[in-house]
C-alpha cells in the first residue's frame, strides 16, 4: 500500500499547518497495525496503522480488508459507539481524536485534547470520552454532544490506557511509567483512579515494586475489580539469574476498587521462561475470562480469571490441594490457610499454571498489541505489529484460526530489521525481556539496574537511546566507545545471547532511527526564552552541555562518590528530551530536574545553578524542558 495514494493533499496541507505531523513519511510505508475494536454486529473490525497512517476496515467474516480511512498523525487507541455509527481515534501527533462517521469510512471532526493521546475510554452511558495523554500526563473528558474536552485531569505519569466501570463511576488509569527516585527501594508505577462524574483523581493505588511499562487494562462487569498488565523489574537485585525471573516477570494485578487496594498479584510467566512484555487486556463479556497479548514473546494468554478469584478466597479444589511444592503445600493451599501469604504470589512462577488457569497461544505473527473480543465471545481478534496482519483466535480454545493481511508489506530495511529484533523476547535466553522491556520506545524505563560490569550495589539508571549515534561513549561510566559495541555488549550481558554482527547493524540503525521529539507541553516561550539565557551565561550549563546534542561526550565528576566508583567521575548525557527521561543522575536519585539542580547536588557542581534565584530556576528548568 502506498500511503501516498491515500491521503488526500488537502488533508495533508492541513495537518502539516495545524503542526499535526512533522513532515510526510518516507517510503518504505510498513503496515504495523496498534489497536483494533470490533463493530457491535461483529461484521468490522476498525484497525489503527501507525506507519500507514490511517484506519483499516476489514471484513470480518470475509477475512479481508475493505478500505483504509487516511488518519495522519499516528492513530493510536480506539472506541466505538454502542449503536456502531461513531468511531473515535486518538491521534498521538495530532493532540486530537479524529471522529469518524463509520458508515462513511470518512473522518467527520477533530477534537482537541491533551498532548499525545494514545488510548481512549466511552463511559458506558455514551456520553463521554476519556483520552490518555502521556506528552502531558493528563486525562482529557471530552463532552461528545458538545464535541469539546471539558475537563484535563492530572495523573501520575505518561497514562497508556484506561477503562471505565460499569455504571459509569470511576475511570482506572494505567501510568505507564514510575515517577520518583531510582534511589527508592520501592519505587513502581501507580494507578490512577479517577472520579468520572466530578471528573478529578480520586486516589492512586501503587503496583508492586518495580511496576513498569503499564499498559493493559480493563474492569470486571460489576465494577469490582479491575485488572492491570505489565513488567515487574527486580532492580532491587543485581543482573545475575536471568533463567530464575531475577530480572524482569510479567504480572497482572486485580485491583479491589471498593477498598482501593492491590488485592493480588499473579505472574503469567513460568518456570521455564517469560511472557515477555505485556500489552493489553481484554475480558469476557461475563468477566470469567481474561486475555492478555504479549508483545515480545508474539503470544496471547488466556486466563480464567473466575477459577483465580476461587482460589484467592480459599476454594481449592481436592485434586489441586494434593500437589505440593516440594515438601510443603502449594502456594493455593497456603494462601486457603493463610490470607496473608496472597502477597507471596508476586514471586510464584507456578501458580497459574499449577492451578490449570492459564494457556499460551501464538497469534500468527510478530510483536502482537491490540486485543478485541467478538460480540458473540467466539473469537478473538489481536494485531500483528511487525507483521502487517491480524490474527484470529478461538477465544475458548486457545487456539489460532487465521490471520487477515492489512496490506502489501514491504521487506524490511535494516532499521525495521533492528526494530523487530529490538522487541523480540524470543532473541533472549528463555525469553525474559527484550531490548524495549528496558527501552520502551526507545527511551527509559524509569528503573535503575545494577550490571555485573562495575560491581553489585550500584545500580545506573537507564539512558535513552535517541541520538545514540551522535553521543559516544555510551553508558554512565564512558565504557562503550561506540553504539555497535554498545548494542553488541548490552544484548550479550542482560540476553545472554551472543548476536551476530549483522543483528548488530540492525540494531544500531533502528536505534539511529530514533527522532528526538520536542516537549508536546511546551513551558511558556518567555520563560523558556529567559532560561536559555541563563543556560549559556550564569548559570554556566553549555560548557558540558553544548549544542545540538547538549552533551561534551566527557566524562565529569559529579560529587558523588562511592566505594565502587571512587572517582565520581561519569558520563555527561544528553539534555535532548531530558523532559521525559527522568529519573535524573546515574542512579536515578533525583525525581526531578529541580531535584537535579538543587537537593542532590550540594556541592554545585552542576554549573552555577546554586546561585540562581528561585525564579530564575524556575526559567533555567523550562528551557531544559522545551529541548
């Protein structure tokens, strides 16, 4: 498909004017279908494409696609009317969900909302659309008779999904990121619960340790619970068992919405590898059944989540109570005699499997994202990214029936090469992570973790990979003289895999592939205008921070020494996207850059940022953040 042919000129004059898209795409045009909703007859199925830009309809029980609908700007989440007439498209480089007449297949409006909108939510009453916006870490409410946002909630931080409950009282939304100090033991991301009548975060409820890249979610037909995917680091411990889950498992918590709390925590990996990277979660239309995609293992599990519950209330069945572990009682028949031993099941490898709740199935292709359940419950229906396809699975058997091609899909380039190969968990020793389950998009995932390299006890946050080919030496100590050697080393120590020099390339070019993306929340232009003064003259940041990339590629002490790093001597990163890389420092001990610039450098030796007024900080940290 050439993209090309179906956008409109006038459409792409617009965008380009409004500052919805950068620049026109260049060839090759991949598909790489991200989300997907089934029509209410169960006869379409709504695909967003964000390299092709657009939305595809496709045929479902032809097995076909019908059209695409152009939607430039990186269409991301979608939602569709009860009545299957509207379907609403968050589109992430637009700030704005497209409105299209779905009989039509023609867009009919735009609403702005927040920056970045990457997933949507209709309240069950049809009235409302809740938007999440990771470029300002907001929820946008939109009032769709009045066609406007009227309400832009705060939450924690970068928002990827969200669910609404049944009677319309309570948003959950998943913060797809931790926001706080690598330097805290306990550090996760959080749960926003917001209130969707007074429409304001009611109150966060906080995953376990390590809690990352949240990206699924869903809620229980009563409204009772809700059900969370994502990656659980153990930062906490040195990278050294890989094969033991030691490193990255794949969770799913069931959150209690009365009492807002963590109810439990169950792990969909096994004892012999992992589900390597979660992405949504759908449930039946009974709530007996949960499926979840697995984006780096190109997998869907299939959970019954009615048989969890069972167990977690103390209902084991005979023929379960009579396995053991070893030679004591399985963790179901502890937890039966014990409630307070539910907390033990974030680390049991076994449970699931052990109870018969969970089954694998392959989905038909590469780097599976977006799940939709047939109206009837018969199917299922999950996007194929790397792929270009859509699978289609028998959603009681666990089993593939098909697949449905969205387009021609040109043979990948060494960039898209080193994409695919940058998300596959199955390029890793028992497939425990891939390359983005510490990179998500590139970028960081807000952990600090502690390589064998320079000693155990000192872990380093995780730098962004954008610009990676312009900013050598790599990681905190300088120790990587190039990106090759970088990829090469980081793939061999944390996969435990040697890759071969062409992978290598690939990678390095997907890395250099990456566009620095500017603040969609920009600080006001005076204060930014009046910070870069500051940047380059008293406060004195460019003489290690220069230009373009605001780095001298030298190695400085910062004023933190250590009896594994005596010296305090580490790498000067870029400050280019500094406003979405935090935590700050080599071991993420600041939460913010005002942390940064203040508290965690007593000794000044970040510049002169010590003798700035507090409202000239103020002005230094709104020009960091508008690079």
């Amino acid at each position: 498909m050439s993209l090309g042919r179906n956008i409109l000129p006038v459409c792409l004059s617009v965008c380009c004017v409004l500052g919805w898209i950068d620049s026109a795409p260049s060839a090759p045009v991949y598909r790489s279908p991200l989300a997907l909703v089934v029509s209410p007859n169960g006869k379409t199925l709504f695909v967003s494409d964000r390299t092709a830009e657009c939305v595809t309809l496709v045929d479902a029980e032809a097995g076909k696609p019908v059209r695409d609908i152009p939607l430039p700007g990186e269409p991301a989440g979608l939602a569709i009317s009860a009545d299957g007439k509207t379907l609403y498209v968050a589109v992430r480089k637009a700030n704005a969900v497209a409105v299209i007449d779905a009989a039509q297949a023609s867009v009919a409006g735009r609403i702005a909302v927040g920056a970045w909108p990457v997933a949507v939510a209709l309240s069950p009453d049809g009235k409302r659309l809740f938007t999440c916006n990771r470029g300002d870490h907001s929820v946008s409410a939109v009032d769709l008779a009045a066609g406007k946002e009227i309400k832009r909630i705060a939450v924690v931080r970068e928002p990827d999904a969200a669910a609404v409950t049944a009677d319309g009282s309570r948003g959950v939304v998943a913060n797809m990121l931790p926001a706080g100090a690598g330097t805290d033991p306990t550090l996760a991301a959080e749960v926003s619960i917001v209130d969707a009548v007074a429409l304001k975060e009611q109150t966060r409820i906080k995953l376990p340790t390590g809690a990352t890249v949240v990206t699924g979610v869903t809620t229980s037909p009563d409204g009772r619970w809700a059900y969370v995917v994502y990656t659980l680091g153990r930062f906490n411990l040195p990278i050294t068992q890989l094969e033991r889950g030691w490193v990255h498992t794949y969770a799913l918590s069931i959150l209690d919405l009365k009492a807002n709390a963590i109810f439990a925590t169950v792990l969909l990996d096994d004892l012999t590898g992992g589900s390597a990277d979660p992405w949504a979660v759908v449930r039946s239309g009974d709530g007996k059944r949960l499926w979840v995609s697995h984006a780096g293992t190109h997998e869907v599990t299939f959970i019954d989540i009615a048989k969890v519950h069972e167990l977690l209330e103390g209902k084991v069945p005979e023929e379960l109570a009579k396995l053991k572990d070893g030679m004591r009682d399985n963790i179901w028949v502890q937890i039966r005699d014990d409630r307070t031993k539910i907390s033990r099941l974030t680390n049991d490898l076994t449970a699931l499997y052990l109870a018969g709740a969970i089954r694998r199935s392959p989905t038909g292709g590469i780097g599976p994202r977006g799940l939709a359940l047939a109206p009837d419950g018969q199917r299922l229906f999950v996007t194929n990214y790397f792929s270009g396809s859509v699978g289609i699975l028998d959603a009681n058997g666990a089993k593939l029936l098909g697949t449905i091609a969205l387009g021609p899909q040109p043979e990948p380039d060494a960039a898209r090469r080193g994409e695919i190969y940058f998300h596959d968990a199955m390029k890793c020793f028992q497939h425990w992570h891939s390359c983005a389950t510490c990179h998500p998009d590139g970028r960081v995932d807000a952990l600090p973790w502690d390589f064998l390299r320079d000693g155990i006890g000192n872990g380093k946050d995780v730098i962004s990979l954008v610009n990676v080919h312009e900013t050598s030496p790599h990681n905190r100590r300088a120790t990587r003289p190039d990106p090759h050697e970088c990829m090469k080393t980081g793939v061999t120590g944390s996969h435990l895999i040697v890759p071969e020099p062409k992978d290598v390339d690939d990678l390095v070019a997907y890395a250099s592939s990456l566009k620095a993306e500017r603040n969609p929340a920009p600080p006001r232009a005076d204060a930014v205008a009046r910070g870069k003064a500051l940047f380059e003259g008293k406060a004195n940041c460019a003489g290690c921070h220069p230009e373009p990339f605001y780095t001298d590629q030298k190695l400085h002490n910062v004023g933190i020494l250590t009896p594994l790093e005596p010296d305090g001597m580490y790498d000067t990163p870029s400050l280019v996207e500094v406003y979405r890389t935090a935590p700050y420092y080599h071991d993420g001990r600041s939460a913010t850059l005002k942390d940064a610039l203040t508290k965690d450098d007593p000794k000044g030796k970040h510049g002169h940022a010590k003798d700035l007024t507090p409202q000239e900080l103020d002005d230094l940290i709104a020009f960091l953040n508008s690079l």
